[in-house]
C-alpha cells in the first residue's frame, strides 16, 4: 500500500509552520493536504491577512516533489469549524494519514512510527488514533516500544476514516448518547471520568464550539477507544505565547525534547492501555487531581514556580 498521506493544518503563523515544514523535509511524503482558515475582522486583527497569505505560499511551495491538495477558506470560521472540517475533509479524500498543526515539529521518527502503526492496526476497531505526543515517562529500553493509552493528544497524531467517522463537533446531547450518570466512561478511573464529562458539558454548552479536540476525545471515551502511546516523545510543540490560539501561556509541555523509536519495534503482546503512563497523564498534564491540589498546581504554572521538569512531574 503507498504511503500515508499527510495533513498540515495552518492559520497565521509563518514562522512556526516554516519548522515544521523543515522537519518533514527529509521524508519527502507524496501527498500532503494543506489546509488554513482565513483572516479574522481586520479592525480587530490587522495582522491577519497578511500572516494567512504568507502562511499559504509556504503550504503551495513545498521544498519536495509531491502532490499538493489545498483547502483555503475565504472568511474566517474558527478553529473549531475550520479543523474538523479539514480533517472531515481529508479523510474524504483518504482512508488513513497524519494530521500536524502548524506548531507541532515532527521527530525524526514520528512519521516512521505512525506509518508503521497504522497498518498493523488498520482492521483493529478499538485503536482508534496513534499520538506522536507523550506525557508520561518513557518506556524502558528491553521492552515494548510503545503501548496504549486512554487519552488523546493533539499534539501530532495519526488516524483512520473508520475511526474519524464517529467524531460530531456538536456535542450538546451527549449525556444522552450512552445513559450512565457520573459511569459514562466505567473504563476510566472515577475522578478523571467525572473531570472529562465537565469538560464536555462545558464544550456543550457553547453556543459555538470554541474547539474542535474536546470532541474528537469524547469519540474516543464513548467507545473505549484506545490511542497508541509511543514509548518516546516524538512532537515537540513550540507554538506557546500570546500568539497562540490556546496556549497562549508558558506550558511545561511546549519545546520539549524528542526521542528516537528503537528499531526494530518491539510490539506489546496486548492493546491494554498503560495505567501508569495514563495516570502521569491524568495528573501532571490535564491537572485532574483533589480540588486543593489542582488550584495549587493551577498557581504553580501560572506563575512558573520551579523547573519545567518539575511542572511536568520530573520528566525531562
């Protein structure tokens, strides 16, 4: 089979987008899929226009031979309705790919492992997305290469239409999709289960979805869904700062470090997701702890109390 496509989702920010588009560089994929929403209202944002125009000579010129579809919006729909869009739009066209915002710089294995995966995968219905972004420590050597987790990460990911098939941006009925009350998610521990749910009843009641991400998860949890969980940090995000969409902060999580996946791979013997690298997850990322430590750990980041190490629960 040929290999994956991939998509590169961009807005107004050349600079970040020219390092990722440098870091595929050497992988040279045959079919990329750019995709940009447009400007905002110029009073407010100035800057915009002329940052989306860069923006899409970089994504119509690569620097390797490849055929190029593009997705380029008029007028500007947000990140929620401009992502979900492109990415429906992308697995329209293929069955399987990769899909990187414009600030998150592949490793240089990132696109190996996530071609290697979604083919052993392929048929498995349970896995349903494989994530370049891990935040959790790192598997030891010996072992398996990788393993599974129960969270998604936007970071850098990988997927297959027949998983992107059960994602819907509206999310306002979902309570009623699955009845359970606090056990909609009986796979998960209680207090991340009850953290998820207000996140997605937060996400519903927006009169316009402010995200697109928060419901591509709850695909996930409703099914049981499992994501593929590198045993290396493969993407590093470095698109922090008042720029920024949403991390407009400082995040221990952004200009990290990446790995290298050993090869061979040395698969795991079951799809059992990984509890402790979940649970790191859970608690030093998504800050789903007791209502006393999660406003301490609020306070810490905010005012970036110690090392980034630290705030990331001693990971380098």
């Amino acid at each position: 089979m040929q290999r994956p496509a991939v998509l590169l989702l961009a807005f107004n920010r050349p600079e970040p987008l020219r390092a990722v588009i440098d870091a595929l560089r050497p992988f040279a994929p045959p079919r990329v899929y750019v995709a940009a929403d447009g400007p905002r209202e110029p009073g407010r944002f100035p800057h915009d226009a002329a940052g989306c125009a860069r923006v899409r000579e970089l994504l119509t010129d690569l620097p390797w031979t490849c055929e190029v579809k593009s997705r380029f919006l008029d007028s500007n729909q947000g990140c929620a309705r401009a992502v979900s869009g492109a990415i429906t739009w992308f697995f329209n066209q293929e069955p399987e790919g990769i899909i990187l915002e414009d600030d998150c710089v592949p490793g240089p294995s990132f696109l190996p492992f996530c071609e290697a995966m979604l083919a052993r995968y392929r048929d498995d219905q349970q896995v349903m997305s494989v994530l370049g972004t891990r935040c959790a420590p790192p598997l030891p050597d010996g072992g398996p290469s990788y393993g599974f987790s129960n969270y998604f990460n936007v970071w850098g990911w990988a997927g297959w239409r027949r998983s992107w098939d059960h994602y819907r941006l509206d999310i306002t009925s979902w309570r009623t999709w699955n009845e359970g009350g606090d056990r909609l998610f009986p796979h998960l521990p209680a207090r991340p289960a009850r953290a998820w749910a207000r996140r997605f009843d937060a996400v519903a009641r927006q009169a316009v979805p402010g995200t697109w991400d928060h419901q591509w998860t709850l695909a996930h949890m409703m099914r049981a869904g499992r994501c593929v969980l590198p045993g290396r940090n493969l993407v590093s995000n470095i698109g922090s700062g008042a720029d920024a969409t949403h991390v407009t902060r400082d995040s221990p999580w952004c200009h990290r470090l990446t790995g290298c996946m050993p090869e061979p791979l040395i698969h795991p013997a079951t799809t059992r997701t990984d509890s402790e690298a979940d649970h790191h997850y859970e608690a030093w990322a998504s800050n789903h702890r007791s209502w006393p430590l999660r406003k301490a750990w609020q306070w810490i980041n905010r005012w970036r109390v110690g090392s980034a190490r630290f705030r990331r629960g001693g990971i380098d």
